[in-house]
C-alpha cells in the first residue's frame, strides 16, 4: 500500500500543482470508493478552488476554497494521476476532477479498497481512522521520548505494533520490515521483550529509513503520481535473496496474509 515515502511525494507534485486552481467538473465513476452519494460529491466539489495539499499517516486531505476538505485514503491499491485529458484512462478510475489548469485529476484502484470522503474542516477528526490515528511518524513533535512513552503501551509483536495507525501514522507493510531490518530487531518479536536500546534503536531505524527511502522514490517516482517504487527496498519482497549486509539469505513469511520479509542472521530476536 502507499506509505509515507510514496505519498510524501505525491503531496509535494501536486502541492506544486494544484492550489489556484478550480475544479470545473466532477465525475464519479466507480461510486464504491466515494462515502458520499455521486451527485452530491459532484456538485460540492465543481467551482470549488484547491488551497491546500496535506498528508496526514496514509491519508491525503486537499483542503478548498469552500472550506470542505477532500480525503482520500488510498488503502493498498490507491493511486492518482495528473494528465491531460487525452490521456487514456484507466479502467479502474474512480472519480475524475477537470481542473481549470486544462488537466484532470484522477484517482484510481485497482481493488476499489480506497475511502474518499468531503467533510467541513472542523470535521476531519470524525472520518474514520483519522481521529483515532495517533502521531505522524515525521512529526516534529514526535520525539524519541514521545515514541518511547507511546511504546509503552503496546504488548504485541513490533512489526503489528509499527502498522498500526494508533501508535505512529504512515507506516505500513513495506516499510515496517525495513525499519525492522535496520534496528536488527525480529519482526514477531514481542515489544514488552525489547530493551531500552532496542527500543531507542526502533526510533532512529525509523527516521534512517524514511529519510533514507524519500528522496528515492521521489527520484523513481519523477512526477507520475500512479509508480510505487519499491525495487530498491532492502528486505522486503526479496525473500530467497541474500541479504544486503551480511549475505544470509533473507526469509519470507505471510502470517495473516501480510508478506514479512526479514534476515534471521541480523534479526536473529
């Protein structure tokens, strides 16, 4: 699914792009992902200028000239494009915004798992998730100290305990092993068994990845918006390859369905 590194970039290309501009018509195609009737959804965004691009953990909430807000959670297959209108559409586009810029703006899933949603601004904390979500993962705010007393809390596995929205925003699947790789720490290992230096390890693992990936897939994304790169990632999906820093081969596990990519030789507890 799209994670911080991903959606970074999309808020910055379109955060260049978009504020200024109106939105000169709406069309919902596929209504499964919009929680809000189609010509209701229409008719509120068509005259309504874009102000803002914010990312907020997996969510994207374009803020209008209107006051409403448009968010949008992606989920796992969530993607969007700013084209011009000859450009061929895609089958599983969802909803379709013509700009005043002579482009559109579309989003597209592949498995209509995304939730898109208008609401006034003073409502955001009431769509689902995004209330209850606890800090951005790049949060300025969210210090060590902060990571750690929040830590305390949790009793599960790490790796469940990194993608869940409660704890941290943003961080899903992909880059929950990666930050387990580089702290060295299992991923079905239980947090209550972590130490204080493993603790503050998950901390800077953290921050050393998404620094490390953003500016990576900013370079592979280059502006089409619709790209998940992740062939540079170091463990995930690499199962059976060797790994990066010792040369073990790196193990691949699906526990729930959820694909777990990790070395037992650098994250042997």
């Amino acid at each position: 699914m799209p994670e911080i590194p991903d959606l970074e970039c999309v808020r910055e290309v379109l955060s260049d792009r978009l504020p200024g501009v109106a939105i000169e018509a709406a069309e919902v195609s596929r209504p499964i992902v919009v929680r809000a009737a189609a010509e209701d959804f229409a008719a509120r965004l068509t005259g309504a200028r874009f102000e803002s691009v914010a990312r907020r953990g997996k969510f994207l909430l374009f803020g209008l000239s209107t006051g409403t807000v448009l968010v949008v959670n992606g989920m796992l297959t969530g993607r969007f494009q700013h084209v011009r209108p000859d450009h061929k559409r895609a089958a599983r586009t969802c909803f379709t915004l013509t700009l005043s810029d002579g482009c559109e703006l579309r989003y597209l899933d592949e498995r209509f798992m995304g939730k898109v949603y208008l609401v006034d601004e003073a409502e955001l904390d009431a769509v689902p998730q995004l209330g209850e979500m606890g800090p951005d993962a790049l949060d300025a705010e969210l210090t060590e100290a902060v990571f750690l007393e929040r830590l305390r809390r949790y009793r599960g596995q790490v790796k469940n305990v990194l993608v869940n929205a409660k704890f941290i925003g943003g961080i899903g699947n992909a880059y929950a092993d990666e930050i387990l790789f580089i702290a060295g720490i299992h991923p079905f290992t239980a947090v209550k068994d972590l130490d204080p230096s493993r603790r503050a390890r998950l901390y800077g693992a953290l921050h050393e990845v998404l620094t490390w990936a953003i500016p990576i897939v900013r370079t592979e994304m280059d502006a089409q918006l619709d790209r998940k790169p992740r062939d540079f990632l170091r463990v995930h999906r690499k199962g059976g390859d060797p790994c990066p820093q010792c040369g073990a081969t790196i193990s691949e596990v699906s526990p729930s369905r959820r694909v777990t990519s990790f070395c037992r030789s650098c994250q042997p507890s």
